[in-house]
C-alpha cells in the first residue's frame, strides 16, 4: 500500500507540473479557439480581452495547486478541503476565461466582457459613436483604445486584442446606420 500512495503521489505531481506549463499557453492555444468554434458562423470578427487570457491561466494554475495539495498535505481534512477550494476557483477562471468574448455580425455587436455571466447583443443603430483615441508612441501616433458610445449612455471601451483590427469595419457599420466616427487625441 505504501508503493500505491507514493505513486498516487507521483501521478498528482506530474499532472500538477503540466498544469502549471499548460497555464502559460493554454488560454491563447487553447480557449480562444474553443470560443472561435462554439460563437455563431455568423461572426465576421471574434476577439477576446487580455483579462480573459489571465483569469484562464490563473484558474489552470489553481486547478495544478489542488493537485499538489492533494499529493503534499498530510492530513486528510485540509487536504481535501485545500484541494476543493482551489478546485472551485480553478474552474471558476476558466470559466470566465471562457465567458470572456466580443464578436460582430452584419446585423449586431455582441459583448460578453470580462467578469460578466451574460452577454449583450448592440443592433448597429444602437450606437451613437465609436471613437479612435490615438496617442503617441515613439514618435508615432497609434490607436491606444477604441470606445463605442451607445444611446443609451453606455460605453464599451477597449485598449488590445482583435478590437483593433475590427475597428475600421466597425466605424463603417456604425456610420452606415447613423453614428459618429471621431478619432480623439490623448493628452500625454
């Protein structure tokens, strides 16, 4: 019996290792991609935030710590406990890594933002304006965020990922159902 422990052991520890390497490259590698497959063929553009490749990476390194408290702690309760409560959170990361996702369609603007359990659907005639917002890098002027005003006095803003490649498409479908496009200077 004393063998079959230090396996089990063993096994957790292995599993626990690949968990913590996976946590670095599985959100990009991984969920995105499930996200790509699972969102409406309809979408033209699919994007995620930065926030998103976090919360999943955390969450796989919570899921790899309940498999060493499992394999490190001696005694039975805490172990279990331990193990269960970084079980939970794990899941609960990748689960709003998973949650995390804005796409497009020729008909509406889809937003399921970071922390958020629900998403919201924008026709394009719900938009007032999108805004560019260029600052300075290097002596070069480059978009830092975009935000969409929506009439309703709701704003969506965002700094990185896809929503800077789909932002040309998205003024021109925000201006053909009557929004504004205004490209506004940060200070510095």
């Amino acid at each position: 019996m004393y063998d079959f422990v230090d396996q089990k052991k063993i096994i957790y520890i292995t599993f626990a290792i690949i968990l913590l390497i996976s946590s670095l490259f599985a959100p990009v590698a991984i969920f995105y991609p499930l996200k790509v497959i699972f969102i409406t063929p309809e979408a033209l553009a699919i994007g995620t935030s930065y926030i998103s490749l976090i919360t999943g990476g955390i969450g796989i390194a919570l899921i790899a710590g309940g498999l060493l408290a499992l394999a490190l702690i001696e005694m039975r309760m805490k172990k279990y406990l331990a193990a269960a409560i970084l079980f939970v959170a794990g899941s609960a990361g990748m689960w709003l890594s998973l949650s995390d996702y804005y796409y497009m369609t020729t008909d509406e603007f889809t937003y399921n933002g970071p922390f958020s359990i629900s998403s919201e659907s924008y026709k394009w005639e719900d938009f007032e304006k999108i805004e560019e917002r260029i600052g300075k890098e290097d002596n070069t002027q480059t978009v830092q965020s975009v935000a969409m005003h929506l009439k309703n006095g709701k704003v969506i803003e965002m700094s990185s990922g896809k929503i800077l490649e789909m932002r040309g498409d998205l003024a021109s479908r925000i201006q053909q159902a009557g929004g504004l496009y205004e490209r506004v200077e940060l200070e510095q």
